[in-house]
C-alpha cells in the first residue's frame, strides 16, 4: 500500500481496513469494486462480467471521491493555496466547541495533520507500525512463539522501533495530546500467507502448524485487544515501556510531550483493573529511571455494547478517558462485519430498509443511543472524563453534529478528513446556539 500511487480492491467497503489506511496515507482508494475479478497468479483483472480485461501495467485512474474508475490515463490538476478556504475555517475553528483531533499511524502523518490543523492525536494505531518490511518477520515470530522467552526475546527487538516511531510523533505533535493503542487486532493478521513468507521465520511445517493452531474462525470477536495484554502481558509491558522511554528522550530534545495511553476493546471493568496496574508499574519505572515527572493518562476505548451499559463501572475502574471506536461499536451494534456489509448494505439502501450506510455516518438511533448511554452512566461517576470518537464517522460531518449535540469533547478522524471535521463542528455549534435562542 506504501508503495501504490492508488489502491482498488475487489472486496471491502469506505470504511473497511484498505480504505481507512489509505485515507490516512493521501492515498486514492476505491475499494469494494465488486464489478472486478482478479485473478493473482496470472496477474489480470477482468471486468463487465469477464468480457473486458487488464493485464500488469495497463493504466487506469482512480477518483477515490466519486468511487469510479476510470480506463486510461487522466489529466489533472494539483490543486492550489484557497485563501477563500482558509477564511472559511477560520471561521469554523472561532465557533467550535469540539476538537478535532487526528489518525495517525506514523510521524509523517502525524506532521501532514498537524498542517490541516489537528489539535493532537486521537488514535494511534501501533499495529501499523509493525507491518514494514525489516519489521513484520520479528513480529510473526513473536506471535509464533510458544514459550515466554522466545516472545521476550522477540519483544527486546521490537521495543527499539516502537520507541523510535513513538519519539517521532511526540515531536511532530510537540505539546499536543497523542492517544497510542495498544495492540488491537487479531493476531493471525501477522502471519505468513504462504510458503515462502513461512521459510523466512523458520522450519517450514513447525511454522505452518503453528499458524493453523492460531487460526481463529471469527477473529474479530477473538483473540484481540486488551485480551491480548491478559493473556499476554509482557506486550504490553514492551509496548508502555517504548511509549514512556520515547516520551523521556523527547522531553530531553526539548519537546513536551502529551501522553495517553489506550486500552482497547474493553467490555468490563476487571479488564481495566488488571491491565491499568500493570501500564502504571511500567510507566513509573521508565520515568524513574529517567529522572522525570512526565504526567500521562489511561484509558479505554468504548466499542462493544456491554461497554456502554457498564461505562460507570469502567469509569469508576480509573479510565482518564473514553475514546469510542465508533466503526466498531456499529459493527458490534448491528451484528455487521464492517469488512463484508458493502456487499449487502447498498441494496438495503434501495430497498429503504437503511437511510443511509451507518459505517459512514453514525446511526443516532441504535448505536447512538448506546453512545448516550455510556455517557449518562459514567460522566455522574467522572465528571471531568474526557470523551472523544476515533472511529471514522469523527470525518462524516452529520455525525460530527450528532457528536456535538451528545456532549462528546473531540472527534478524531484521517489527516485528509481534518478540514471537513473542522467546520462541521463550527456549523454544530453555530446550530444549536440558534436552537437555544429561538
């Protein structure tokens, strides 16, 4: 994905993994092509039911906006400095209530959001951090590992480029807020695809019984999360100690920086008090050994129902903040898996059945109400909790009203998505002062 000028998949939707990534990267993208077929191994892709083709180095265009693709090779224009624009933001950011934070992944995206005017960071996605080439094979062994030694050892590796990734962003966001997940997805999404990726980590079979052993049939209701830092806790022990440590160095080059941690997918509060203990042991020991006071928060993600229907108890749990994963929580909401629904949800759509696709603008409704829910019972227990949404709806401006109007403190969205977020919460704000007049 790094390494493409444009991205179209056959599978997907707008909000599945390839289309969020790519949003962050700038990178146009339109996924869930489903008139497509292709076919790998001979490197075609066929189209118009299998009657027209193209081979490896053809040309098409992408407009990722429109969702078309386009055969050939299209003119185009960068587009230029709008002074109009910029007086129109001005305006935004004077009225609104909300901030309006930023997904970023990496040091050069955290800087890009900086530029459109990201007020920190509000979700960090450290699993992204670990796909890169001279990276991802220590990652499968680690996750391979069937011993606590050999993922320790492991784990020695991959602390020196979570910290380096981690200084990075505390610099480019110097003073500002930046939210690091903790490890969130399914395991078997590191593993090796074929023989030859398996080759690379070690003894052919061992590592292919190995990965059919860690094969999940719903993974993303499996093994993920903060489960990952129960059963396995010394990840998240490498994990804080690279975000402290990074924190440290920056503080000495002369940055300050904003630390919070998150913990995620969460669904009650005894997962909290195991982990917090364990993310506050490591931190303090890090700033100890450093000689420095560096305050940092800790808090969850809210992303499944029973999250929202037990937000007091998490809050009460010691949680400095809520961040709902709202991508999540529609898919958790509706049953829905937000990687297959765009194969169904458009006919729902023209059937009436949906107004409108709730993993592009937040279904106020159903998993809104589970949103107000978790704030009605956790603000009484903690009324100085800082609430925000790092799902992908923080870009959608209907859902930026909705979030307003529920008393959510930020939203946080791609770095592309920043300016659109912006005046929206200005014309949330603008809105409801005139409903309070009138």
């Amino acid at each position: 994905m790094k390494a493409a000028e444009g991205i179209l998949t056959q599978l997907g939707g707008m909000t599945s993994h390839a289309a969020v990534v790519a949003r962050g990267m700038g990178t146009t993208c339109v996924s869930g092509c489903s008139d497509i077929k292709v076919d790998v191994e001979n490197e075609i892709m066929t189209y118009d039911n299998g009657k027209q083709s193209l081979k490896r180095g053809d040309i098409i265009t992408l407009d990722g906006t429109a969702g078309e693709v386009i055969l050939g090779d299209v003119k185009f224009a960068e587009p230029g400095g709008d002074t109009d624009f910029q007086t129109v933001l001005s305006w935004a950011d004077k009225y609104r209530t909300l901030k309006v934070k930023t997904n970023a992944d990496s040091p050069q995206d955290a800087a890009t959001a900086r530029h459109l005017g990201a007020e920190g960071v509000g979700l960090c996605r450290t699993e992204h951090m670990f796909f890169d080439p001279e990276r991802i094979n220590i990652m499968r062994k680690m996750v391979l590992a069937d011993t606590t030694e050999k993922r320790q050892e492991q784990l020695d590796q991959l602390f020196f480029f979570q910290k380096d990734d981690m200084r990075g962003m505390f610099k480019a966001m110097d003073g500002l807020p930046v939210t690091i997940r903790l490890l969130d997805p399914p395991l078997h999404e590191f593993l090796p695809q074929d023989d030859n990726a398996c080759e690379l980590i070690g003894d052919l079979q061992e590592v292919k019984r190995r990965c059919e052993e860690l094969q999940e049939v719903n993974p993303m209701l499996g093994f993920r999360g903060c489960r990952l830092s129960i059963i396995y806790p010394e990840i998240t022990v490498m994990q804080v100690k690279a975000i402290m440590t990074a924190a440290c160095e920056a503080s000495k080059d002369g940055v300050t920086p904003v630390v919070e941690i998150m913990i995620p997918v969460v669904s009650t509060s005894k997962e909290v008090e195991f982990i917090l203990p364990l993310i506050k042991e490591t931190a303090n020991e890090v700033l100890v050994h450093y000689g420095l006071r560096i305050p940092y928060k800790v808090g969850t993600m809210i992303e499944l129902p029973r999250a929202c229907a037990r937000a007091d108890d998490i809050a009460k749990a010691g949680a400095d903040f809520f961040s709902f994963g709202s991508n999540d929580l529609t898919q958790s909401v509706y049953g829905f898996s937000r990687d297959d629904a765009s194969k169904f949800i458009p006919g729902y759509m023209n059937k009436g059945i949906l107004e409108s696709d709730p993993f592009i603008t937040i279904d106020t409704s159903g998993v809104g109400v589970f949103m107000k829910m978790a704030l009605q019972n956790a603000l009484p227990v903690n009324p100085d909790l800082d609430v925000g949404v790092c799902g992908e709806h923080g870009g959608d401006p209907k859902s930026v009203h909705f979030f307003h109007d529920i008393g959510v403190n930020y939203v946080s969205c791609s770095p592309f998505r920043l300016p659109i977020a912006r005046i929206a919460a200005g014309q949330a704000a603008i809105r409801s002062n005139f409903k309070n007049e009138h």
